[in-house]
C-alpha cells in the first residue's frame, strides 16, 4: 500500500521483541508495493542488521511462507523466506494485523535495473528446480491449484455495472470510468477470450507443477553483489508450468532457457495465461478504485495512471495488445 497502515512503531517493537527478541532502533514506513492487504517497512535493530517487514491483514496463505521456507532448506538458496519466529512460527499478530519478518537485501528490483544474461541464466535454473521440486504431502496440501477460472473477472463486471449505471462517487473513479468507456470492447473482449479458453483447459487440464505464479522482473531483487533473489511468495500455486514461464519469454528467452533447459510450450495454457494477466490487473485498479475501504486518494489515483497505461500503445510491454495478438486457436 502507498498509505501507512493505523499501526504504531510501538506496536511493531513491541510485537517483534516478543516474537524474536528483536530490540528495535528505528522503524521506517516504505510507501511501495499494489498488495491492499500488505504494507512494508524496513526495521533497524541492536543486533546492526536491517530487517524487511511485512504487515498484512486478513488471512494469510500458509504457503506464501512454508514453501520458500522449504525450498531455501533444500538448497534453492536465491529464495527470500521469511524469519521464523523463536517458536518456529511464520509470523507473529501485532493486534488486528500479522507480521512477517525478512533480512533486508540491499538493491534493486530486476524491473529498475535490468538482468544481465548471466542473471537471466541463473534465474532459469532456479525456476527449473522449483518446477521439479516435489513437496512433502503435508506442505502440498497448503498449495491451491489453478482453477482456470479468471478470480478478477466478477471485480470486472462489477465495476463495469457501477460505470454503466453511472454509479460514480468521487473523482478518481470519474476518470477511471472515462479510461474504461473508452475501451469497454477491448474489456469485454478479453474476459470472453479469457473464460473460453479456461473452460477448455478445464477440460483438459495439463500437467502442474509447483509454481511462483508472480514471477515478473519486480519480484527479482539483485543486491549489491549482483546475486538474485525472488521475492512475493504470496500467489504460490500448482499450475502448468507456463504460469511461469509468460513471464520470461520474450527478448530474455534465450539466456533464460540456458539455465532453464528445454521445454515444449502449451500455446493455449500460455495463451490463458496472457489474457487472465490483463483480467488480474485491470481488476485490481478497479478494485482500488471502486471497492476497496482501505484505498486512500494516492492508491486511487495510482491505479487510474495504471490503468490507463495499459492501453498505452507506446508501451513495449502493452499486456493488453500483447493478449489480443496472441493465437490459441490452432
């Protein structure tokens, strides 16, 4: 969230010297991060080390932090897990929120910076062995898997009520309604491909693996030594590999697949997985816009600039243009 949450930093030293014994020097509100349930801040503590945390509300999916946990005991040494607490507890409460404890890495994301093609290699190691790992079957079954069914589709047509029916209760959903009238087809048009592809793979369903599932540039943190890390566990899921691997194919693909290997893709799978990317983040503007109680006037305003840059026809990396392109039907 860009707004600091109604949580003190007495309430954080407090709740982190109980759970770890942590005794705090300084505790700094990060304004960073499109999670409206999560809010970060990076921590200053007597033992000289920085500390990132994370305070979230609501239920947390015991996966976002067993299975990084897992994986990095394992040897998959780029994952960021969370600290466990001295009752070997993944987070700890601090009143109406939750908090999870992470070492601070210095640096910057994969999005800022770029990757280098070694980085591009190592990354596709690491992702080859998350899609092989095979999890206990108590850790296994935290995991949800892919359902096919677009979860920000309802939020879509929800909000597309409220503009049709001329619904508007401030300025930024003003302007938000004035971006979506202007691509309403464009909209439609994506959650029609989105769910009719679903419902074939439905049908039949590929093979899934363990899989990351927000592995974008901006979830890739290169510190100061040039090391990769991945980060935002949060959407873990099992899922056809190519879940993952939209994210890398493009100009990176041959460094990638160096480390990655050889791998046959489901054009359709790939195909969903595009559109049902569009469907996730045009929901979540909306989401902030319209629905959301906890969104202040910058969270708004950030998501209207998002959305609208989606159908920016000078943008390289235009999701929307990028999903319509794409062919399924052979």
């Amino acid at each position: 969230m860009l707004e600091r949450p109604n949580l003190s930093d007495e309430q954080i030293k407090h709740s982190l010297h109980e759970a770890y014994r942590l005794t705090l020097t300084q505790v700094t509100f990060l304004p960073i991060g499109y999670d409206m349930s999560a809010s970060v801040f990076r921590v200053q503590a007597t033992d000289g080390l920085a500390y990132f945390l994370q305070s979230k509300t609501g239920e947390i999916n015991p996966a976002s932090a067993s299975v990084p946990q897992f994986l990095f005991a394992n040897g998959l040494k780029s994952v960021v897990a969370p600290i466990p607490t001295l009752a070997n507890e993944m987070w700890t409460p601090c009143g109406q929120f939750t908090l999870l404890l992470y070492l601070f890495i210095e640096g910057n994301s994969g999005m800022d910076i770029g990757l280098t093609p070694s980085q591009w290699i190592a990354f596709g190691a690491t992702l080859r062995r998350l899609h092989e790992t095979q999890l206990p079957d108590t850790l296994a079954a935290q995991l949800a898997h892919e359902t096919f069914r677009p979860y920000w589709s309802d939020t879509l047509r929800q909000v597309g009520e409220k503009i049709h029916t001329g619904d508007i209760q401030s300025e930024s959903q003003q302007a938000f309604a004035i971006y979506w009238q202007r691509h309403t087809d464009t909209i439609n048009n994506i959650l029609q491909r989105c769910e009719s592809l679903g419902q074939r793979l439905q049908q039949h369903p590929p093979p899934f693996v363990v899989c990351h599932a927000d592995c974008h540039t901006a979830n890739l943190l290169i510190d100061t030594h040039r090391e990769l890390h991945i980060v935002d566990w949060d959407q873990t899921l099992f899922a056809p590999r190519e879940r993952d691997l939209m994210f890398v194919l493009g100009d990176s693909t041959a460094a990638f697949l160096q480390g990655y290997g050889s791998v046959s893709v489901n054009t359709q799978v790939l195909a969903y997985y595009r559109h049902e990317w569009v469907i996730q983040d045009m929901g979540d503007f909306a989401h902030r816009v319209f629905l959301s109680p906890n969104a202040g006037l910058e969270t708004q305003l950030d998501a209207v600039r998002g959305f609208q840059s989606m159908f920016d026809k000078d943008n390289k990396d235009n999701v929307v243009d990028m999903a319509l392109h794409y062919r399924f039907d052979d």
